[in-house]
C-alpha cells in the first residue's frame, strides 16, 4: 500500500469516526468470511459501518478526529455509527451468537466504555421502540373510556 493510498483511507476514516457518536473495536480472530459477511449485512441494515483497518491506520485516524485513548492490538474489526445505541447492539448480538466475535473496547459519546456498558446499551430500546411504547401508553386511557361506553350502550339498548 502506497503512502498516498494510507493518506486517502486515513481521511476517509477521520471523517467516518467524527460523524459517529460510537465506534466499538472487536476481536474476529477466527472468524469465516462468511460470518463476516453476515456482520457486514446486519450492519448495513442498521446504518453502522463495518471495516477491518490496520491498528496504526485506525490510531491515526482516531487521534484525528479527537478520540483518543482506545487499546489498539491484534486483529480488529471496527463499527461506528451516528446512532450509538444501533452499534451497540450490532456488536453485542453477532458477539452472543459467535464464539470468535469478542468486543474488546468502544468509545461512546466522546468517553472510552467498557465491554459491559456496550452490552447494557445494546439491551436497551430504540428510539422508535420508546416511542411505540409511549403511544400505547397515552392510547390506554382512551381506549378503555372507549371500551366503556360501548359497554354502557350496549347494556341499555339491553334494557
């Protein structure tokens, strides 16, 4: 790889982890290329970037984009994201159902996390599954006055 060609895929880079509210770093040591593949589409579904980078490309560019401190070494597969919850849960689920998937550290909403924090934000609901939740909630009230006064009407007409 030519020093311009590293120069293209570090800015390239830079940019990706500045727009990103996350970047979880794992272990794929022993991972298939069809495992991998599979991480990369259910990523893709769920608008996180998946790319295995050289550790002192990745390092560069991180410390470019101010976010620094991640323990960088071996084999690594990076995912970042605007939607820190998404990467999280990308990560943490391939890691339940592969055994060579480890989430080694991450870098959450510019502070370094831990592999049990990316865990607990992977188990959390989404936005949209919040908002779900909420409706059904406002909604209870005037369902039940609703389920009531057709109760009501029809015990009269009964009458």
């Amino acid at each position: 790889m030519t020093k311009s060609e590293k120069i293209q895929i570090v800015a390239k880079l830079e940019e990706g982890f500045r727009a990103s509210e996350a970047i979880v770093v794992c272990n794929y040591k022993g991972l298939s290329t069809k495992k991998l593949e599979e991480l990369r589409n259910n990523a893709r579904e769920n608008n996180v970037k998946v790319q295995i980078i050289k550790n002192t490309l990745a390092r560069i560019a991180l410390e470019n984009s101010d976010k620094k401190g991640l323990e960088l070494k071996d084999t690594n597969v990076y995912l970042w994201g605007e939607d820190y919850l998404n990467v999280s849960k990308v990560a943490a689920k391939f890691e339940e159902n592969n055994e060579f998937f480890q989430i080694k550290t991450a870098f959450i909403e510019n502070e370094i996390a831990d592999i049990a924090k990316v865990r607990a934000l992977a188990k959390m609901p989404s936005r949209n599954e919040l908002l779900a939740m909420l409706l059904q909630v406002w909604n209870a009230p005037i369902t039940n006055f609703t389920i009531g006064l057709n109760a009501l009407k029809n015990k009269k007409e009964s009458e």
